[in-house]
C-alpha cells in the first residue's frame, strides 16, 4: 500500500510546486519584465493618480463627456443588500443582459435610447454600438462613428468649436492590430481626458 501511495504523493507535491507556484512565479515575471504596462492592469494615470484602465469602460453621464456603450451590469442595491441594481461598468459582475432580440424590456430600452440620442443629433443615424451593450458590459471602446456623432453634443456642452472636437476624435482612432485583426476603435476614456486637456487650454 505505502508502495503506491508515495508515487501519488510525490506527483501531488511535485505537480502543486510546478503549476501552483514555479509556473505562475516564471509567467509573472516574464510578463513584468516584457509587458510591464499589461501586466498591471493597463492603468491609465492623470497627474500622478490612477484614474481607471484602458481595458474597463466607465461611466459618463454629463454632456461634456463622450458616451461608452451602454452596460447591463448591476450590484447590490445599497438599501437592500438582498436586491440587485443597475452599476454600469461594475468590473466586479462582469455581465450581459441576457435578453432576446425579440424581448421586449431590450425593444424598449433600444427605443427610449435611440430617440434619445436622436434628439441630440437629429443630422445622423444613430450608431448601434451606442444602444447595444456587450457581453461583459465593460468595453472601453466605442467605435469612430460613435465617437464622431456625439461630437456636436459634446462641443456644445464644452463651448468649443465642432471641429476641434472632431479632430481630437480622429486622432484618438485605433487602427486594426497588426492592420488586419479587429475594427478600429476609439478608447472612451482616454479621450474624455484629451478632451478635459483641449477645455482646460
């Protein structure tokens, strides 16, 4: 019996040393070392401080901000831990809505949306990336036609020409990876920065 035990035994061990630490301690390091940025979270800084990562979306709601997509994500309600309330972004219940093109709690919500944003561009059509959230609720990009029709709103809330907005739009599009994976994007937060930058003078 102890014959067959020690073998397992020692495949245990062996195998929690390997994978449980050896292998995690060599990915870290090398990742440190070699993608020091990624590493730690991507973390976007403004004067010395955190203020998010360029791979979580956050919430925007005043006018002078450019808009994220929308999130399904939710939390406990702060009045009663025991229910469930909407936190968009909330990196901590990554989440879709898990509703059905033919639901009609998602028809209506597209459509109070959409005329919403309508009313605030009446020039052009209403990008679906700006009414469709994703699976995880967290995307941090919205795409270049997103960003480009929410330019007269936010020129108007900041006082600033329409094309000054525009162009810090152009010039915060991401190309494809490598020119061909993916679609070109624009990372919400990091323009919302440019643009208090642009305001600030």
């Amino acid at each position: 019996m102890l014959k067959q035990l020690r073998p397992a035994l020692v495949m245990i061990v062996a195998m929690t040393a390997i994978t449980g630490l050896l292998y995690p301690l060599a990915m870290t390091s090398v990742s440190q070392a070699i993608f020091p940025a990624q590493a730690n979270g991507s973390v976007i800084e403004r004067d010395g401080k955190i203020v998010g990562s360029a791979l979580i979306g956050q919430y925007f709601a005043s006018p002078g901000y450019f808009h994220g997509r929308p999130s399904a994500t939710t939390g406990p309600d702060p009045a009663d831990p025991s229910k469930s309330v909407a936190q968009p972004y909330n990196a901590a219940n990554s989440m879709g809505s898990n509703l059905g093109p033919s639901n009609p709690a998602l028809i209506d919500r597209i459509k109070t949306d959409a005329a919403t944003l309508k009313a605030e561009n009446p020039n052009a059509p209403v990008p679906m990336d700006l009414v469709t959230t994703t699976g995880s609720g967290l995307d941090p990009h919205i795409t270049p036609e997103a960003a480009a029709f929410q330019v007269p709103r936010v020129a108007k809330a900041r006082n600033l020409p329409e094309d000054r907005v525009a162009a810090l739009v152009s010039q915060h599009v991401e190309g494809r990876l490598f020119g061909i994976l993916g679609e070109p994007r624009v990372n919400v937060l990091e323009l919302n920065l440019a643009l208090d930058k642009l305001a600030a003078g």
